[in-house]
C-alpha cells in the first residue's frame, strides 16, 4: 500500500483538543508564516509543530513518512525551483520557502492524524455554525480519501503488471502518474455526483433546522492550546525581528 495515509490515530493526546480550536491554531500559525519571506520565523515554528508529531500519534518515522512524504517532497521542490530559476535568490530563500511549505502543511497533518472526522464535522455545526449540507458533505469526503489511496494503487499495479512503467526515466514517470492522476479524477467526480444526489435524498437540501446528537465543546486545554500556538508565532516573530532576519512581506 502507499501511503498517504489518512484517518484518526486512537486516543491520542491531541485528539482531546477540540478540531476547531485546531483550525483557529492553523489559522495563526497561516498568518504568522505568510507575514515574512525570512528563515528565522518558519525554523521556530516548524520545530514547535514537530514537538507535536508524538502527541498526534507519529512516533515511528514510517508513521510520519507515509503521512509527511508528498508535503516534503513538495516543500523541497519548491525550494529547489526558487533557487534555480532565480537570478538573485542565494540557497537561504529557497530553505526559508521550503521550511515555510511545511510550516503551513504539517498543522494539517496533525490535525488529519489525530482528529476523527465525525467530530470535526460536529464541531464545525456546532461552534462556527457551519451549514451542515458543507460539513458533512466535508466528511464524506474525508472518509472517500482511502478509497482514493487505494484505487491509485490498483491502478498503478495494474499498469505495473501490463508491462506500463517510467523506470527511471523522470519525464515518463510524471507522465504516468499525470494519466493515473486523471484517470482518479474521473472516479472521483462521477462518485461524488452520486453521492451528492444521496445526501439531497436524505434531506441535506431541505433547509429544515437540524440538531447535533454527539455535541461538541469547548474546554480550557483548548484555550491553552490556542495560547500556546500565540505564544510560539509570537517568540518566532520576536526572534526573527531581533536577529535582523525578519523580512516582511509588503512594505519594510
């Protein structure tokens, strides 16, 4: 199997935070990092959010590599393009881009290996009053995410066992996995049609008020966390300012 694995780790230290105080904290930290182009702010942050990776239940480093590969395989490719199709950009920019990709990636992870999607679409309704025709429909498709890791498999195998592959030449590798990127996005718009056609069948088009059986609430952990994540962009910034480094995005 591939991984880009999805779904909750069970009880895990940070599954007790409630989702939306997780996606407050993503939001911080979001504008935080996209307030400054310099590698003092990402550094701090990312080493904060990795101090985290234990208590969302990444302990192993197979269980953060099947969850972290594509974020840095991204985050590397992004550097390294800065680097080389600018002028003027020393290899510094181009590790202050790639730390900053990861930066506003990996809170994402934590939250998709911690938090059970069923509460985060309780919460959403709940706290933020998100319409449940959104969140639920947003759960439904976090729950399709592993049958979309597992299609691309069989897809690949399929093509492996017909003889089909790049080897090692780059440009047919991309342009194979191009086709079974399609070929995956065609699944999933005719799956999501239908799917769509049973939520409206099951009412969540009617408009009728709804209630939350599970509930959701909020607890002072969850305004700690919060601080915390403040405190920790707040000490990145400080540091950055300090040591010269900070470079602002517009203006200074």
């Amino acid at each position: 199997m591939t991984s880009l694995a999805v779904g909750p780790a069970p009880d895990v230290a940070l599954a007790r935070i409630n989702p939306v105080t997780q996606l407050a904290a993503i939001l911080v930290v979001t504008v935080v990092l996209l307030s400054s182009l310099d590698l003092v702010t990402p550094s701090i942050v990312v080493a904060a959010e990795l101090c985290l990776l234990p208590a969302a239940g990444l302990t192993s480093p197979r269980a953060v590599w099947s969850r972290t590969w594509p974020l840095l395989t991204s985050a590397a490719s992004v550097g390294v393009v800065n680097v080389l199709l600018s002028d003027d950009a020393p290899p510094l920019a181009g590790a202050a881009l790639a730390l900053r990709v990861v930066g506003l990636a990996l809170p994402g992870v934590l939250l998709v290996a911690s938090t059970d999607p069923v509460l985060l679409a309780d919460a959403l309704t709940v706290h933020w009053r998100v319409p449940p025709r959104f969140a639920y429909g947003a759960l439904a498709a976090l729950r399709l995410v592993p049958l979309l890791v597992v299609e691309f498999e069989s897809v690949r195998l399929a093509r492996r066992t017909r003889g089909v592959e790049g080897g090692s030449n780059p440009v047919a590798q991309a342009r194979l996995f191009a086709g079974t990127g399609f070929a995956l996005l065609v699944g999933a718009v005719r799956r999501g049609s239908r799917l769509a056609t049973a939520m409206d069948a099951r009412g969540f088009d009617s408009g009728v008020p709804r209630t939350n059986a599970r509930g959701s609430s909020l607890h002072a952990r969850d305004a700690v966390f919060l601080a915390g994540t403040v405190l920790v962009c707040g000490v990145a910034v400080t540091a950055s300012i300090s040591t010269g480094a900070w470079q602002p995005l517009f203006g200074g």
